[in-house]
C-alpha cells in the first residue's frame, strides 16, 4: 500500500511540474496565414521579423529577390557572427502570396535582438523592468492594463521591476515571449495575443506575465 501511494505522490508531482512549465510556457504563436508585417520574439532573445511587401510589377522576379536578399544578409553576417562563429541572420522563406494580393512575404530569424537592432535600424529592447531602467530605456510612459482598463504611470511601471518588458519602435504586430498584462495606451491585444501598435504613439510597451 505504501508503494502505491508514494508511487500516487510521485506521480501528482509531476503532474503539477508539467502544468507549472506548460502555464509559464505562453509565447504567442504567430499565424500560417499571418498577411500584416510582424515580429515574434521569444524568451532567449531570438527575433523572427515577418516582412510583408508588394509585388505588383511585371517585370518583378522571386528568384532575383531571394538572390538579392541571399547577398544582403551573407555581406551583413560577414561581420556580424555570434560567440560560436554562426551568422546571426538567416533567410526562413520568401514567398508570394497565393491570394491574389501581389505581395511577398520574406521571414528573417536574428540570433539575437542587437542583430536585429542592427540590421533593421529599430530599436528592441526584451528583458525586466529593472533591467530596462539599468539599460536607461525610457519609462516614463502610461500603460493600460490588459485585465481592467486601469492604466499605470512611470512608477507603477517601476514596481513591476522583477516582469519582463518588450520595449519595440518599430509599428507591426508585435508576438512577446508571454501574456501582456500591461500595454501601451492606444495598443490593441488580439485575441492571438499578439499585440497591434498601430495607434501608439513612439515605443510600444508590453509587459508581461
């Protein structure tokens, strides 16, 4: 009878560890059919940008485009290379919208947000609170809770201190490596979780659960 039940307790306990890393687990996943530009950044740093564009010329060519893209990031990541010496930029896909829209959509993956910082010319900042105050990010913002309206000012922002903040220029939809409790005022939370800017004014703020 004791085995079983310690075989019971064993069991339940790794149930709840399961659940625990399964709960803190909640990068937002960005859509197949995603249409509108777009970045996705994950806990570790990695940053996917999603550049939609149009391809409404004749004379436009897929495979001159991804040539030109393939020259642009092996010249980029000819001096910009990580700790282990790999390219800190790659090509995911480029590839032409079936819908009728005459667009492209490119998707690139950077090792590392000062990669993309770089590359793009937009500033990123993911990490905590208190980080970003140390990093001398701007703070003195209003951020409107996800939960109730309410809104926080520069020193409510300052007592989250331990969250982690995504602090991004750039106005796409933007998926964090977790769920937003606090956004931007004039931000909108998607029902994917994903976050649209579009009605911000400078940085876009989220922090996060």
């Amino acid at each position: 009878m004791r085995g079983r039940r310690k075989a019971g307790v064993i069991l339940c306990s790794i149930l709840c560890l399961a659940m625990l890393l399964l709960g803190g687990c909640s990068q937002t996943q960005v859509p197949e059919t995603l249409s509108v530009p777009a970045i996705s950044v994950t806990n570790k740093g990695k940053v996917t940008a999603y550049l939609i564009e149009d391809f409404d010329k004749d004379y436009y060519d897929l495979a001159e485009l991804q040539a030109l893209v393939t020259e642009e990031l092996a010249e980029f990541n000819s001096s910009h290379k990580t700790a282990e010496g790999q390219d800190t930029v790659k090509m995911i896909s480029l590839t032409e919208a079936t819908d009728g829209s005459r667009t492209v959509k490119l998707v690139l993956e950077f090792q590392n947000i000062a990669s993309y910082t770089e590359y793009t010319g937009m500033e990123l900042f993911y990490g905590t609170v208190a980080q970003a105050y140390e990093a001398g990010c701007d703070l003195d913002t209003e951020l409107t809770a996800v939960k109730d309206g309410s809104t926080i000012d520069k020193m409510g922002i300052y007592e989250q201190g331990t969250r982690n903040i995504l602090i991004a220029r750039e106005k796409v939809r933007i998926y964090g490596p977790g769920k937003a409790l606090y956004i931007s005022t004039g931000a909108v939370l998607n029902e994917d979780g994903s976050v649209d800017p579009s009605d911000t004014e400078d940085s876009t703020y989220i922090i996060m659960k």
